[in-house]
C-alpha cells in the first residue's frame, strides 16, 4: 500500500510540474508582461498574483518569486502583499482540476499526449501535448493514490491510527490541521498533500470535516517555502514572506472558530451531498467531496482575502514595525533567492530583466554625473565617488545576472524562446558593463588631467558636453526600447548612431587641426583623443544592445 501511495504520489507530482512547464511555455510572453504589471493597485496586483499561480501550478512557487522581486528591489512591500494573496486563491485551482471526473481517462490522456510530445514538429504543439500529459498524469497519480488508500479500510490497525483525527471537537480541528501544516511542510507542495487528502477522503477513510481541516493545515504548511527562501534577503524580502505567514496563520484561526458552521455552508453553496458514496467493483467511494474539498480550499483563501485586502496600508505599517530595517544600507541582491525561481523558467527570466532595466538606468545616471564633473571648476568627490561605486555595483551586477541566466540555461526544459531571451540577456548585460566601464574611465582622464594641473580648453569642454548629451540621449533612447520590447528600435535610433559617429569624427578631425594650427599640451591632447574614442565605444556597445532588441542575436 505504501509503495503504490508512494508511486501515485510521484507521478501527480511529476505531472503537475509538466502542466506548469507546459503552461508557462505557451503563456511565454504574456505571462512575462503580466508579470511587469504589477503595480501598487491592490486588486490588479491581486489578479495577476490568481493569474501567474493558475498557470505556474503552485503557489510557493510564485510567493519565492515575489519575495526574489521584493528582496531585489523591483516591487515593492505593497505589490508583493497583493501578489501573495492572489497567489493563495490561484493555488485553489488543483482542487477544481480534480473535480473533473475524468480519473479513468487519466491514462490514456497521458498517452496519447505522450506521442504527440514525443513526435510533434512544432515547439508549441510540443508545450500544449506536455500541458495535456500533465493532466493525464495528476488524474492517473490520483488513482493510484484512491486506490492505495481504499485499501486502507482493509488494514484494522491503519483505520484505527486514522480514526484518531476526527475534526467533530474544536480540539479535533486544530489537530487535524496540526497534520496538514506537517506533512504540506514535509512534502513542500499543498497540491501534494490536497492530493492524498482527497484520496483518503473519496475512499471514506476520513470524513469531509476532517478532510476540511487538513486543507486548513495544508495553507500553512506550504508557507514554509518562501519562509525559506527569505532567510539571508533584504528587511523587504522578509517582511513579504513574513505577511504569507500571517496572513494564512490569521485566516485559519478565525475559520477554525467558526468550523462546524464553515463546512455546513460550503455543502449548502455547492448543493452537494458529501455522505452519498457509489460502488464500483466491490468498492465503496464518496465522489461528491472532491468538490466540497476544492470549494473549503477556495472559499477559505477568498474570504480571507477581501478581510485583508481594505488592510493592505496597515498591514505594510505594521511589518515594517515588526521587522525593523538594519543598521546598515542594504544591497539589493539579485541571486541570493532559493533555487526554486529557476525551476519557474518565465518569472526567472522577467527578473533577471527588471536587472538589466536597472544597469541601463544606472549607466544613464553615470552619463549625467559624468557631465555636472567635467564642467566643475573643483569636481565633487561625493559624486565622483558615486560615479566609481556605481561602476563597481554594475560589474558585479554583471556577475550575478550571469550566473542567474546561466543556471537557467542550463536548468533543462526550457523553450526554445526562453532560452533566447536569456542569450540576449547576456549579451546585453555584457554591453551595459562595458558601457559603464567607458563611462569611468572617461571620469579617470579628467581626473588625471587635474591631478597633472591641467584642464581640457573652454572649447574642448563643450565639445565634449555636447557629445555627451548626445550620447546620452542615444542610449536613453536605446534603454527605453529594451523597456517597451520595441523591435523597431534600431532603425528608430539609427540617425542619432550615425550622428554621433560623424560627431566624433568632426571633432577629431578640428583636433588634429587645432593641433598643426597652435601648441598644445601632449596629455591633453592624449586625454581628448581618449574620451572621443571612449564616447564612441559608448556609443557601439549601445548599438549593439539596439541590434540586439531588434533581430533577436
């Protein structure tokens, strides 16, 4: 009995996750977009948190996500609340998958979805047939496990150590809770434990209030993931793991008080009759709880919500008192995050972009800070010190992305389109650092040039302010076409390419001129020929962000 549990088990496992990879790919950009939504609106964020949880198949997975967006300073403490609890009814969905009585065409869904994944050309034909394999797999484990558990009423000293658990007492219910929390805990997936819940339940091993409470316990026990994932992350990452907590904490508390009139209502909601059973070869199951199960699941997280939701403000407030921010000024880290945010190939490769969307706005920073010190008399060495430190920040931004978009690349079962975007990443993180990179060492030859006791003429100084407005303008232009997804940016921003080349070459041209014409200094003159090439290099690597956006290389 162990064995064939253990074994359906597996299997339900392994086809959720196939439905999750499977919806995710099809979604591909879509679910991206919806993702980078997310604003402080309570109710959109809340819907795209119901949203990404329906199809990425398990809430954990989307609250690590949230809490890896928050710890690395892309949403704030109030999206992720409103995420997190969207994501607490989206996981509901499993509960109604179930109620489809579809169990005994479990099998032969996962084969004929099997050959269509095994010999279908198209990429996306391949994602919808793994959808599809999924499903047949979740209702083939759920057999198993229905079968694995009616043989349980066969076993007196089994139904005995079951008929302890018996949610007709307060005490009752919070022990039958107690359970859930522990094995959705063990398990890390509530659709795990929904799973052997329902089974034991169809199979009349335990009864529907029991069954009830377990559910119950099983909210809390799957906070345990993102609980996990916090440890080690920013005060902001932490208080949105920390709000799972309570916010599943608080709800059972308050349905367990009122427990006995909670599940009278949900079988008056749904017009079931959760007692009646059917016989099928000699055995005796109860196939109205399934649904009973799913509605106790939903109803509790919805319900839960709208209490919460007029809070959100205050609920912010409060964890900001509870979790106090650090002594120090926290860096926002991109990979501190548990491994589970790769095992999610879309929401991954969204993070990883919101990233590269901050090195861009940094590299325009530096461009500014670049243009207030060259035309200071005595150059602030608070900024100066900003503009080096933020060069620092983005090379080992450059490293953490890297090492994010690599793993991911090598993760295994990803689409083809995914595995793209996160080449194009790369690629694009590596300019961005180069772009930075220029922008320093452009500081470093005004610099040298002072400490030498020299300065560019009044007439290089505004060559060069010039140049570099234009420049910045272009990888402004260039950075906002990578934030809207704008293929069509390179031919958009290819005038002010090539102005800028012929910009560089003017100069360089009156310098060398300049130079015949009258005496100049040999390190300014070094210093000038160095930044015209250095704002021309700036001006290449963000031309080849713009191929990059354009043709997908």
């Amino acid at each position: 009995m162990i064995f064939t549990l253990a074994g359906g088990l597996g299997i339900f496992l392994l086809g959720m996750k196939n439905m999750s990879d499977g919806m995710q790919a099809v979604a591909g950009n879509s679910l991206r977009r919806l993702i980078g939504a997310v604003t402080n609106h309570r109710i959109l964020a809340t819907t795209v948190g119901v949203i990404v949880t329906c199809i990425v198949q398990s809430s954990s997975i989307t609250t690590v996500m949230v809490v890896g967006f928050v710890n690395s300073g892309v949403m704030g403490l109030a999206q992720g609340i409103g995420v997190i609890m969207g994501a607490n009814i989206g996981t509901t969905i499993t509960g109604w998958i179930l109620v489809l009585k579809v169990g005994k065409y479990g099998l032969p869904l996962l084969g004929f979805s099997a050959f269509a994944y095994l010999f279908s050309k198209g990429e996306r034909w391949r994602y919808w047939a793994m959808f599809l394999m999924g499903i047949g797999m979740v209702f083939f484990g759920l057999e198993i496990m229905k079968n694995a558990c009616a043989t349980i009423k066969d076993i007196p000293e089994f139904e005995a150590w079951f008929a302890r658990f018996n949610a007709d007492s307060y005490l009752g219910v919070l022990k039958c809770a107690a359970v859930g929390c522990i094995l959705t805990t063990l398990v890390q997936s509530s659709s795990a434990t929904l799973g052997i819940t329902i089974s034991l339940a169809t199979q009349g091993v335990i009864s529907y209030p029991t069954a009830a409470a377990l559910v119950l316990g099983e909210n809390i026990g799957t906070t345990i993931t993102a609980f996990l994932a916090s440890l080690g992350t920013t005060t902001h990452a932490r208080r949105a793991a920390y709000f799972h907590v309570i916010f599943n904490l608080f709800g059972v508390l308050w349905i367990t008080l009122i427990f006995q009139w909670y599940i009278r209502l949900i079988q008056t909601v749904i017009g079931v009759d959760v007692s009646e059973s059917v016989t099928v070869d000699g055995v005796e199951s109860f196939p109205n709880v399934v649904a009973a199960i799913a509605a106790t699941h939903s109803v509790f997280n919805i319900a839960n919500t709208l209490l919460f939701l007029p809070f959100v403000t205050p609920m912010v407030r409060f964890l900001e008192w509870a979790v106090p921010s650090r002594s120090f000024k926290e860096k926002p880290r991109l990979t501190d995050l548990d491994v589970l945010i790769l095992e999610t190939p879309l929401l991954a490769i969204e993070q990883s972009r919101k990233e590269i969307l901050k090195m861009g706005d940094g590299c325009i920073k530096m461009l500014d800070w670049l243009h207030q010190l060259m035309n200071q008399d005595e150059p602030d060495k608070a900024l100066a010190n900003r503009l080096k430190q933020r060069e620092q920040i983005l090379d080992t931004v450059q490293d953490e992305v890297a090492e994010f978009v690599t793993g991911l690349l090598s993760s295994g079962n990803i689409s083809h389109a995914t595995a793209e975007e996160a080449r194009r990443q790369l690629r694009i993180t590596d300019e961005y650092e180069s772009i930075s990179d220029y922008i320093a060492n452009l500081d470093k030859f005004d610099r040298k040039l002072r400490r030498d006791g020299f300065r560019f003429s009044d007439s290089q100084r505004a060559d060069l302010g010039q140049l570099n407005d234009n420049v910045s303008q272009y990888v402004a232009a260039v950075h906002a076409g990578l934030a809207n997804d704008n293929r069509n940016v390179l031919a958009a921003t290819n005038a002010a390419a090539k102005r800028i080349r012929d910009e560089v070459k003017s100069l360089r041209h009156k310098h060398l001129e300049e130079l015949s014409t009258g005496p100049m200094v040999p390190v300014v003159s070094v210093a000038f020929l160095a930044a015209l090439n250095a704002y021309g290099r700036v001006r290449d690597h963000a031309h080849n962000i713009a191929e990059t956006i354009a043709h997908g290389k």
